[in-house]
C-alpha cells in the first residue's frame, strides 16, 4: 500500500524540557490522625446556619417518609394487599401535613425568623408511633 505522506515529507522533533525535580520537603509525621469537628458546649444555643440545616435536613426526612408511604402502596397494589394499601393511603394526609409544617418552620428561618430549636426536633411517623403505644 503506497503511503499517502508526501516523498519529502520529514517528521519534526521537538524537544521537550525536562521539569526540574521538586524540591522533597520531609512532612512532619504523627502517629494518630486528628479529627477536627466544632464542639459546642452542651446546652448552647444554635446557630442560625445550624438551625436552617437541620430544618433542611428534617424537611428532607419528612418528604422521604412521603415517597416510601407511595412506594409501599405501589408495592402493595402489585402484590394485591389491598388492606395494607388502604392502611398506608390513611396515613398520607398526616405526612403531607407534616411536610407543611416542615417547609413552613424552614421558610421561617430563611425569612430570618428565629425558631425554638423544640420546633427544630423531628420524630419519624415510626418514632412517634413507638411513643404512642409506649405512653
């Protein structure tokens, strides 16, 4: 197969320059690895940003309650479990609520509002239904 390069054609040769070596610092060894984490005395107030994070946080928990009570009645309605289907759509409009309450105490604190951190607290539909039956 003749070579569809011209007869005169040379290849070319750059020289590329080497990278001067680093300079090798020796780094200070520790036997134990350190952890740095903010603590916060005990019974501090939180902060603002703290305070949207969880709020954040639990709005999060709230809608994903939300999608596992769907899931489980999607579930359900396939496996033909309709009691379990009726007994899991009952408990919609409660989540739903609570999503509410959620996005509502979160847009406070956006607005800038200061929130009791008791309002910040959350307890799952499971959570608070282990505190129902125990108390």
């Amino acid at each position: 197969m003749p070579s569809r390069l011209p007869a005169d054609w040379t290849p070319e040769f750059v020289d590329i320059p080497q990278p001067a070596p680093p300079s090798v610092q020796p780094v200070p060894q520790s036997s134990s690895l350190t952890l740095k984490t903010e603590t916060v005395p005990a019974g501090a107030p939180m902060t603002m940003e703290k305070k949207i994070d969880k709020a954040r946080f639990t709005l999060g928990q709230a809608k994903f309650d939300l999608t596992l009570a769907k899931e489980q009645i999607r579930r359900n309605d396939s496996q033909g479990a309709p009691m379990l289907v009726k007994e899991v759509e009952a408990k919609l409009p409660e989540l739903r609520e609570i999503i509410k309450q959620r996005r509502a105490l979160y847009d406070r604190l956006l607005a800038g509002e200061d929130v009791p951190e008791e309002e910040l607290e959350f307890k799952s539909p499971r959570e608070r239904e282990e505190e129902q039956y125990s108390g």
